[in-house]
C-alpha cells in the first residue's frame, strides 16, 4: 500500500502543474484570437494583389520578369516555419517530418536542396540530424512583424534573380480553421498560376490567380506596374505563410495545454481514490488492533 504522506505529495505536485498548464491554456487562447484576427484580416488583401498580379501579367506584352521564368540551374530551397518554444503538441513534428519527406525525395530525383529554417525548434532539429542550413532564424516571435518576413523575401528574391536557387518552397502549417490545421508545401518563386494553370501538387492553392476577363486599362503600363507589383506579392504570400503558423502555433499549444490540464486532473482523481485507500486501511489496522487488545486483557 501507498506511503499516504508520498501520496499527498504527489497530488500537491500535480496540483501545481494543473495550475501551470491551465494558465497557459489561457494564454494561448487569448493569443490564438490575436493571431487569427491578423491571419484572416491578411487573406483579402494578399487575395486581392495576386488577382492583380494576374491580370497585370495577361495584359502585358513583351513581359521579361525574373521572378516569373523557371531557373534551370541552382539549388531548390526550402524554408521551414517552426516555432521558438515547445507545449505545442505535434505542431513542429509535423511540419518538420513534411520538409524531411519532401527533403528526402528531392534529393532521390538528384535535386540539390538548400534548406533555410525559421524556429528555434526547427533550427535544433536540423542541427541533430546534421542538415546543413543556408539561414538559420530564431528571432521572430509569434506575432511576426512584415518588415521582419520582408527582409526574408527579399533575400530570396535577391537569390532566385541571381540564379543561386532554382525555386523557393515555404513549408509550414496552414491554417484552415480553428479545427483543422495542416501542414503544407506552397511554392513561392517561381511566381506560378498566372497563365491560368493550376498550381502545382506541392502547392496549397494560394498562388494569384488570373482574372475575371474583364478588360482593364492600366495606367502606368501592366509591366511597369509588375516590376513593383511581383515583389510585393512574393512579400505578401510570405507574410501570408507566417501568419497561418503563428495561429496555428498558438491553435496547437492551447489543444495541448487542455488536455494537459485535463490529465492532471485525472492524476488528482486517481491519487486522491489511493489516497482515501490508504487512509482507510489504516484506520481498519488501529481498530483491529484496538479491538484485539481488548479481548486479550478481557
């Protein structure tokens, strides 16, 4: 039989940690409704551009823009989105076995792969297994600001026009809804679905699409205005992908700090059962052995 102090012990312990994981419960919640606000509030916008990026695109003749012609040479790069702190259930592992399988059958086609990595979990992954990285970034937090995932696009941008990468893949976990989550591969550069094909199956389906066919005069000419216009979206997508893993960052930490609270409260019920077990037996022991000296000195 349980030792009742060590019992009330360890209920005291779990106690406290139901308490922990029950306050960060209520962090995540409150930070998951800033989050989603900032996610959703983005998707007309970044929708919006990419209709526009299309319909410039159309509309324009003699069109020689380098983020939109496939590169034959340079390495594929892949840019993982992770987060900077853990208690979030499956949500690293899951983006980060995606980037791995999609690592893995690159390199079997014998395409090089320059793997780039956003998250302090992410970035420790790939340092145990060994991977090399390209750009290694810990320091954006969950409520990631543009000027911060700009300067990350633009460096891609930079890298894709000089030739160094072939194309740019960002893989990270999209956000849906608050029940569904999943993580994706969507393909950045080249800038794709502008002709009207579909993307490709490695894409999530974010990637602008043509217009409506409506005839629209554009002022200045559609390939002056694309030479701003396509940077901006890339910035935009990007900042679109950031946005999606931070509410699902904090959607996953605040499923998995419920069901840590609901199992300490399990653990309590259950020490509690042993607890009142043991405390039981032990007043049964004192009267059978009040009992039994009453009847030897009677």
């Amino acid at each position: 039989m349980a030792n009742r102090r060590d019992l009330v012990k360890r209920r005291k312990s779990v106690r406290n940690i139901r308490k922990i994981t029950r306050t960060m419960q209520l962090i995540a919640t409150a930070r998951f409704q800033a989050a989603m606000s900032r996610a959703i509030a983005t998707k007309p916008y970044a929708s919006t551009m990419g209709n526009m990026v299309a319909a410039a695109a159309q509309s324009a003749t003699n069109l020689d823009q380098p983020l939109l012609k496939v590169n034959d040479s340079g390495q594929t790069a892949i840019l993982v989105l992770t987060s900077n702190r853990g208690f979030c259930g499956g949500y690293n592992g899951n983006v980060l076995r995606l980037a791995m399988e999609t690592v893995a059958g690159k390199k079997s086609d014998g395409i090089d792969v320059s793997l780039n990595a956003v998250g302090k979990k992410g970035i420790a992954y790939l340092r145990f297994l060994g991977e090399e990285m390209d750009m290694q970034d810990g320091s954006i937090e969950e409520q990631p600001r543009f000027e911060q995932v700009s300067g990350i696009a633009d460096s891609m941008m930079e890298a894709y026009r000089e030739k160094r990468i072939a194309s740019l893949h960002v893989c990270y976990m999209q956000f849906i809804s608050t029940g569904v989550q999943k993580p994706v591969i969507t393909q950045l550069l080249p800038i794709a679905g502008l002709d009207g094909a579909e993307d490709d199956a490695e894409s999530n389906g974010e990637a602008p699409k043509p217009g409506t066919g409506t005839k629209i005069d554009f002022s200045p000419e559609p390939a002056e205005l694309l030479d701003e216009l396509l940077p901006a979206s890339v910035r935009m997508r990007l900042f679109q992908c950031f946005t999606d893993a931070a509410a699902s960052e904090q959607v996953a930490r605040m499923i998995a700090m419920k069901a840590a609270t609901d199992a300490a409260g399990d653990m309590i019920k259950l020490l509690t059962q042993k607890y009142n077990r043991a405390r039981q037996t032990a007043i049964t022991m004192e009267l059978l052995d009040i009992i039994g000296g009453a009847a030897a000195i009677s």
